[in-house]
C-alpha cells in the first residue's frame, strides 16, 4: 500500500502540522505501506524531491497561494497512490486540488483545526461555510478530527467525522525534563513565531511581572515564521527587558533539549490552537504550562494541576497567577511537573498513530463497497 501525506507545511519549516505529518508518516510505514510527503506551497520555485527522515518529500509548486491555486504535478504525483492523507486547515487550496486533479483516489482528511476558530473574513468563511464545505468533505472517506472541538464542528456538515486527535514524540521530549532544581521564574517559550502565537503579549506579561518585582527569565525560541524578530526586539529594548528575555530565532533538538533541562515552565500567548501539539510537548518535558482558557488546549491543561491560565490583559487577576507561579516551591513543581508528563502521555504516537492506521484501513475498505 501506498500513502502520499498532502500538506501546506513541511521541513526546514517548524510547527504543529510538521509534527505531525513527519512523525505520523514515520509510524505507519513499514513492511508492505510506503508513506511519502507530498508538501504543496506557492513557496517551491519548482517541482522536486528530496529525502528526509527516511522520506521521500515531493515539494509541489503552486500558481497562487495558500487559499486558490493550481498545484502543478500533483495529478501525475498522486496517481501513483492507493490512498491520500490530506492536512488542509483551510479546506480550499489543496482540497480543491485533490478534487481537480486526484479526485478518483480514496482520500482522509485531518482537520488541524480549520479556520473557523478566528474572525478574519468572515463573509469569506460564511459562503465557505454555507456553500462549500458540505461538497468539499462529501469526497473524504473520513475526516478526522484532530480534537473535541474540530468534531463536533465538522459534524455539523459531514456524518463520516471521527475523532482522531493527533499525537507527540512523548520520548523525544522526556530528554527536555529538568534537570537541576526547579525554579519556576525560568519561562520558555518554544515554537513558531507567528502573530497568532502572541508572543508580544508574552513579553508584555515579563512587563508586568518585572513592574511588580517579579523577575522572570523566558527563552524565546523558533523560526521567525511571519518575520516578528524585529518587533519583538523593539519592544524588549523599549520596555527594558533585554536582562530578562533572549531570543533564539531558530534551535536545534540538542540544543532545545539542554534549554528545556534549564527551565520550570512553557508560556504560550496562542490566541488559537488547532491542536496545541507544542504544548503537549512541553508538558511531555515536565513544564508547568501556562496559556489561554480556550480549546482545544483547556481539554488537557488543568489549572494549579499541570498548568495555568493567563487572559493576556495585564490585569490584576493575570498579575496574582503570575505571583502564584512564581511561588512555587521545589514540591509543587515536582508534582505539577509529572502530572504535566502524565497527561500527555496518552498522546504518545506508539498508541496514536495505531488510529490513523485503522481509518486507513477503513478508508480503504469504504473505497471498495458502492457507496
């Protein structure tokens, strides 16, 4: 059997979605099932492949951009396929090329969220909505949702959503564990730098902190994704923060492992989630985390258990949280530490990626019946 993984985002670029195409791709091939990565972006100057991780990469040229555009040699790429594993949050671009041009091979979809879980162009996501997206999914032998709240939503316009939540290198990421003692003024933050991960507003909260003599030291660290570096700088040097805060526009594993060895806890300013995989990664290196009370990441981060809450305002109930977490002492943060790694546990790909495969094999078996 033979699996092409379709996906708008791919190495050297860093994120959730890359996470999990790789790992994903990684663990369900072996003997028999041949697993290759198909990434389609307007960014390829043109068609080509090379191997990574023991994969074959296909970078797919695109004439247009990440919502419309023809992707040029996906047809003759995907037709060498038994099945088609489509990441597309947006549900346009590359769907609309699967229809176009691979629309007689069995296809899933994993959801990463969609789009709707923002209030950017809604009269776009309303003609979307109401127009599309029934016909859209309607060609999916499933559509996996990639959390309680992406099934629930994808349910409303399709009966073949199943709940198939993604997973994480749950061994990779015990190598980040602490090492020394914990102090819980040690923050990081680790991920993509794009303007829905606010970072400013992690900054901001230093600010605050720092105002109400709290010394906290955070790591930023991650590719500069939307070109933030610049602005992020500014602003440490204009709220005079530069003996608080380092940045790290890109690390390695090694690297980001002896960092994460150094530090108590993983703060994220995310304004949405698709999943929240960088945050199970964290909480899978013992980090007490801190985010917004939002899905889907509110569905495994337990305030004072494994984590913590911040609105991200500036306010005076952020500033007692921040004082909080300052406080804790060396058994609190062993305890918040391992309920963080107990909790991601379950999201480890040894289980997870067994899922995927049996909607594989399910998809596959659906291909086969008249519908």
């Amino acid at each position: 059997m033979k699996i092409l993984s379709i996906t708008p985002t791919y190495f050297p670029e860093v994120g959730g979605i890359e996470s999990v195409v790789r790992e994903l791709a990684m663990r369900t091939g072996g003997p028999g099932i041949q697993v290759d990565v198909a990434h389609v972006s307007a960014n390829h100057p043109a068609f080509s492949v090379s191997r990574h991780d023991g994969l074959d990469v296909y970078r797919v040229p695109v004439l247009g951009n990440r919502l419309a555009g023809y992707a040029r040699g996906f047809g003759r790429l995907a037709a060498g396929y038994d099945l088609l594993h489509v990441h597309d949050p947006q549900l346009m671009m590359i769907t609309g090329n699967v229809l176009l041009q691979a629309g007689r091979i069995p296809a899933v979809l994993s959801t990463h969220g969609g789009f709707h879980h923002t209030q950017k162009y809604p009269a776009i996501k309303w003609l979307h909505e109401h127009v599309l997206m029934r016909r859209l999914l309607g060609h999916y032998r499933r559509i996996l949702g990639s959390s309680e709240s992406d099934t629930a939503y994808f349910s409303r316009f399709s009966d073949r959503v199943e709940k198939c939540e993604n997973g994480i290198a749950y061994a990779k990421f015990q190598n980040g564990r602490r090492t020394g003692a914990a102090d819980p003024t040690r923050w990081i933050y680790w991920g993509r730098w794009s303007a829905n991960k606010r970072i400013d507003a992690v900054i901001d909260t230093v600010a605050l902190a720092r105002d109400h003599g709290i010394a906290i030291d955070l790591l930023i660290a991650g590719p500069d994704f939307d070109h933030l570096g610049e602005s992020f700088k500014a602003k440490i040097e204009a709220l005079q923060l530069g003996g608080s805060i380092r940045m790290h526009p890109y690390i390695e594993d090694a690297a980001l492992m002896q960092e994460l060895q150094d530090r108590t806890v993983f703060i994220t300013g995310s304004e949405y989630e698709g999943f929240g995989v960088g945050i199970l990664e964290a909480m899978a290196a013992g980090k007490i985390v801190v985010c917004r009370d939002m899905k889907p990441i509110n569905g495994f981060v337990e305030r004072a258990v494994n984590g913590f809450f911040l609105d991200f305002d500036g306010g005076a109930g952020d500033l007692a949280v921040v004082r909080e977490i300052a406080s804790l002492d060396a058994p609190r943060c062993e305890a918040m530490s391992n309920a963080a790694q107990h909790s991601a546990k379950r999201y480890d790909w040894d289980s997870v990626a067994a899922r995927f495969s049996a909607h594989y094999a399910n998809a596959l078996g659906a291909a086969s019946r008249p519908r």
